[in-house]
C-alpha cells in the first residue's frame, strides 16, 4: 500500500511534469497555495525598473524539497498570527546575467536609484548582484513576513517618485508586508539580517523570520534579511527554463 506521504509526491511529480517543469521541481501554489506570492521581476518594482527575461508570469517555482520545506515554516509561523510572502524563488539563468548587465550599462538609475541610494551603480557586482546565483537551482527563496489577517497593499505605480527603501516604510513603494526597516532588494547596509541601524521592533521580526527559517534547514544570506537558500548537499544544476503561468 502507498502511503499518503508518498502518494502526495507522485501526484505532485505527475502535476510538475504535465506543467513542463524540469523533474524535481514544483509550482509553491500546488504544495502550498496560503503562501502569499508577489513576484517582483516579473514587474517594475524592482531596481531595473522592468520585467527581467525569462519573467513571463508572476509565479513562485522551486525545487520540490525547498517547496516542502516552506511550507512546513508557514504552518509553523500560524499559531503567531504571521505567515509568508515570496518575493523571488527559482530564477532563469538569463535573467541573473540580465541583472549584471544592467549593473554594468552605464546609464543613470533614475527612480531604481531608491534601491541604492548610498551606492553607485557600477559597485552593485560586489556582493549585491550576482551573475550566477542559488536561485537558478531552485533552492533559494526572497521573502518577508505579513500578518495573516491583513489588507492589500496599495496598487505600485511606475511613474510615481517613491522615497529610498531605507527611509519610512510609508514614504517606500507600496507593500502589506511587515516593516523590516527596509524595503526587499534594498542594496545598502542597513538591509544586512542583524543590522542595529534599524528599530528593535524590526530587528525582533528579522530574527523570527531567520528562526523560523532555520528550524527548517534554511540559511540566511548575511547581506539581506530576506535571501534564504536551502541547505541541501546537491542543489542540483543551474536552469534556465522560462516562468510560465500555472496552468
């Protein structure tokens, strides 16, 4: 007899491999559809300012075990009141070499200046944006946490003059998420996981987010409060296959 555990895993592979996902890897929303999910390349809110390549729809993959793991930290996180939000999970290898590229352009960053408003775009390569990264295996995830009863954030708009993500969350771009003392992909110091620059409030809720993380075998990024990678021995291939909307 199957047990349900393993049937659970078939039907799930099965689902995967009818979706055109590379073996091993999963859609969140059919391992766990609570955990909330805003995409952020897959839009203008993000320090491009544009959609990154391979970003054809808003959609949260990992691999399998990662997927498992995320959810077992979002039923742990229930009984606080607090759950998750995704910012970034699987990401194509183009749109990381994407993201060099731009960080190389030369151009001026505009508005996207509010993602690093004490550093010169030129500087990011060093230890901001990465060429190749955890992400394109599928074992590395961007997220926050909201409180589970909560309204929506207001709609972002890319014309408007939002404050640098490190000043008050009401003058950033627009977000329900719980305020960390700065916004997500906030390239400055101040986002590092035990930074004393910010509030203690915000510190105590950086600290839940990396315990709770950790109790599953995830491990912090030390620049970014919310970079997490799966601690596993094979992380398997860096991929390059194409966000797709779930079908």
């Amino acid at each position: 007899m199957i047990r349900l555990g393993a049937l659970a895993l078939v039907l799930m592979s099965s689902h995967a491999l009818a979706q055109g996902l590379p073996a091993g890897f999963v859609y969140l929303r059919d391992v766990d559809p609570g955990i909330a999910q805003d995409i952020r390349y897959a839009g203008a809110d993000n320090f491009t300012g544009r959609p990154l390549p391979g970003y054809e729809a808003g959609e949260c993959i990992l691999r399998r075990d990662a997927a498992a793991a995320l959810k077992q930290v979002q039923a742990d996180l229930a009984p606080s009141g607090l759950a998750l939000k995704v910012y970034d999970c699987y990401r194509p290898v183009r749109a990381s070499y994407a993201m060099a590229r731009w960080a190389q352009d030369g151009r001026d960053g505009g508005r996207q200046k509010r993602f690093y408003p004490r550093l010169e775009k030129s500087t990011l390569l060093a230890g901001y944006i990465a060429s190749v990264s955890r992400h394109s295996t599928g074992t590395a995830v961007d997220l926050t946490l909201i409180e589970r009863a909560h309204g929506p954030a207001a709609t972002f708009d890319p014309s408007a003059s939002y404050g640098p993500c490190t000043g008050p969350a009401a003058q950033r771009a627009p977000d329900d998420s719980l305020d960390m003392g700065t916004g997500f992909d906030c390239l400055d110091v101040n986002s590092r996981p035990r930074s004393t620059a910010v509030s203690a409030e915000q510190q105590r809720r950086r600290a839940t987010l990396m315990a709770a993380m950790a109790k599953r075998g995830f491990q912090h990024y030390h620049r970014e409060w919310w970079h997490f990678t799966f601690a596993t021995p094979a992380p398997g291939p860096h991929q390059d296959f194409a966000i797709k909307a779930r079908r």
